[in-house]
C-alpha cells in the first residue's frame, strides 16, 4: 500500500501547519535554541519575581479563555498544588524559565507538558507531537490544542516533533502489511491511532512493550476499548527481559525500535538491542530503528532541562547522518545483516521548500535479509517541502 505525499504526511493538521510562513516569526526553534543554550551558559539565576511571573503568566492566560468560572478554579487549583516542583525546576534553569516568559505561559497544555516530562512521563508529554495534550486542569484526558494556544506551535514545529511524525508516517505502509508486530519502547502506541490507521480491521497481532510504571492509566485515556480487543498485547515491563522470551523469538514480521536506540549510550548496548530484535523476526521480518541526529533544538532540550534525564536514560544523538550510519553499519556487519537507511531531511521550517536547505533529524533503518528502502514506499519528493 502506498501513501502520496500530499494525501499522508502533509494531510496530518500540525504538518500543514508547518507550511504556514506565518509561525515563523512568533517560533523559530533553532533561534530560540541557541539563545536559551547561551542563558544557561552564561549562569544567570531566575529571580523569585521572574519565577512568580511565570505562575502569573499561566493562570491568566486561562482566565482569558475560559468562560466558565468553574474551571478556571479547576485550572488554578492544579497550577497552585504543582507549582513549589515546578518553582524548582524553573529555579533550576533560565533557559527553560525564559522559554516560559517567551511565550510557553500563553498556554493551558505546556505547562502541563513540563510537569510530565518532570515525571519522565515522555510518551504522555509527545502526544504534542500530533496537536494534542493534558490541560492545566489535572485531568487525565488529552484534548486537542486550538489555535493560538502556545503549545501547539511547539508542538507543529520542533524539529523532535516533525521528526516523530515522519517516522509514524514512514512506517505506516510496512506495518499495515504486516500480520504480527513487535513495538519497543511502544508508549501510546502513536502510529497505530494517526493516518487513519486500521487498527482493529486488519488480521494483525501487536506485540508492545514500555516500562513506564504507569503507561496503562494513560492508554485508557486515548483508546476506547480494551487493548486485547484490538488484538494488543502490552507488557510493561524491563524490554530485554520481554525479548528474551523464548516465546517470541522468530515470530515477526516487524520488529520497530523508532525514537529509542538512542536512549542506548554506549556501541555494545545498541549492538546486544539489535541483536535481540534479530532474534525476534521471523525468516522475512525486517527491523525499523531510527537514530536521533544532534541539532541545535535537540541540544536546547538536554541544556535547559526540557526533556529531563537520569544519567542511564539520557537522550545521546549521533554527532550526524554520517556518524548513525557508520555505527549502525559496524553493527550490521558483525551480524551479516543487510540495511538500507534514509535520511529526513525536512526540518519543519515554513520558509525552508527544498530538501537543500533542511537539516537531518534522524536517519531511518530497515534491517533484515529482505532490507529495502520499497518497504516504504516512498514517493519522490516527498522529503521536500512542497512550494506554495
């Protein structure tokens, strides 16, 4: 099954949000990111009255879009029982403060997005990716961000975002073809509920795996039946020790790893995690992995607290396109595993219509005998920012 550029990637709203020249001037992530990455070097504290801005910032914005006095109470009552964390963590970082004073308090969901990546709540917090996020309210519901909401330009346009959104859509002809799938690192299993993806209608067995103590309270939020009644089977649990069942091993068709390996700091822990993904397919199966390339935004985000680590989970891109290649290639090789990869190159940036001027973000794997850049089926041009 095939996908047209303009009938798949560019039909998803947050990326034909990013063709609007419009958004540049209120966000341009490289500009900020470099600007936020020099506040943190330069060891500038945040002021109690900077930090109390913030605070401020946020309840008024709510006040400005609600009409029910209710929720608002609802919207600051949570901001209110939050803020001594969120106080720290901002007190902790001028870069992050100062993207809040930028713009991120003109909005019901960033704040709320900060609060879960502090939680290390990651597939909850990038459900942004796709427009949508967890009001201020404190409800475990994600709703969609409307327009002139703060958040949703962050979430149309960081490259991370962008980048999340292609490998979704990449993917999206291989894992309909496929009749079992093994999804690592799965979170709210994304890919599985955007491009109108037939979940449910296809003879298909879903495989997932995330550690996150706490993924299935968030499942129930953006699905609406049990997962086994879509045929998913989630293990939340340490992933090497689910591929390590022998009940699995060359049982699939896909085995997808995207947004993960590179959470792998070290050579030998992304050659043992491709090894156990090898294991798992069967005769025809085929590995999708992406390697995160660094970037001024993804630099930002490590700087400036963003997206928090804890020292053995730390996001660790390669230095380029070529570095992912010559190391995914090294461990190929050892296994004597052919690959194919592809290189995104749209950036996301409105102004930018030509693959000349974007800037990697990832570069995508399909390993296995049967490796080939077709199981995408790729349209030409569609890594090109169409003119308008």
């Amino acid at each position: 099954m095939g996908f047209n550029a303009k009938e798949g990637f560019f039909s998803h709203p947050l990326n034909r949000f990013i063709m609007n020249g419009d958004v540049m001037p209120v966000y341009s992530p490289n500009e900020l990111a470099i600007k936020y990455i020099q506040l943190m070097k330069s060891g500038q504290v945040p002021t109690h009255e900077q930090l109390e801005a913030i605070r401020k910032g946020v309840i008024d914005y709510c006040e400005s879009v609600h009409s029910s006095k209710d929720a608002l109470e609802e919207d600051v009552r949570w901001i209110n029982a939050t803020w001594p964390v969120m106080y720290e963590r901002f007190k902790a970082s001028m870069g992050l403060t100062q993207m809040m004073l930028d713009g991120g308090m003109n909005s019901r969901y960033f704040y709320r997005y900060l609060y879960n990546t502090g939680k290390k709540r990651f597939a909850v917090a990038l459900e942004i990716k796709d427009g949508y996020s967890m009001p201020v309210s404190g409800a475990d519901v994600f709703e969609q961000i409307p327009k002139g909401d703060w958040a949703l330009m962050v979430g149309a346009i960081e490259p991370v975002h962008v980048g999340r959104r292609q490998t979704d859509w990449l993917c999206q002809s291989v894992l309909r073809k496929a009749k079992k799938i093994f999804e690592a690192g799965a979170g709210l299993l994304p890919a599985y509920r955007r491009y109108g993806y037939p979940l449910g209608e296809l003879d298909q067995k879903i495989v997932a795996c995330d550690s996150s103590p706490d993924i299935l309270r968030f499942l129930s939020a953006v699905f609406d039946k049990p997962l086994e009644d879509y045929n998913i089977e989630y293990h939340v649990d340490d992933l090497m020790k689910v591929m390590d069942d022998p009940q699995y091993f060359g049982q699939f068709d896909v085995v997808r790893m995207t947004g993960l390996i590179s959470y792998f700091r070290h050579f030998e822990e992304k050659k043992v995690l491709i090894e156990k993904a090898a294991r798992l397919l069967n005769d025809d199966g085929v590995i999708l992995v992406d390697w995160w390339l660094m970037g001024a935004s993804l630099a930002r985000s490590g700087l400036i607290n963003l997206w928090p680590g804890d020292g053995t989970s730390q996001l660790t891109p390669a230095a380029n396109a070529e570095a992912a290649v010559a190391e995914a290639t090294e461990i190929c090789e050892s296994m004597g595993l052919p690959f194919e990869h592809i290189n995104d190159v749209c950036n996301g940036n409105p102004l930018c219509y030509t693959q000349a001027h974007a800037v990697p973000k990832f570069t995508l794997f399909v390993i296995g005998k049967n490796a080939s850049p077709s199981v995408f089926d790729p349209i030409p041009g569609i890594y090109d920012c169409p003119t308008r």
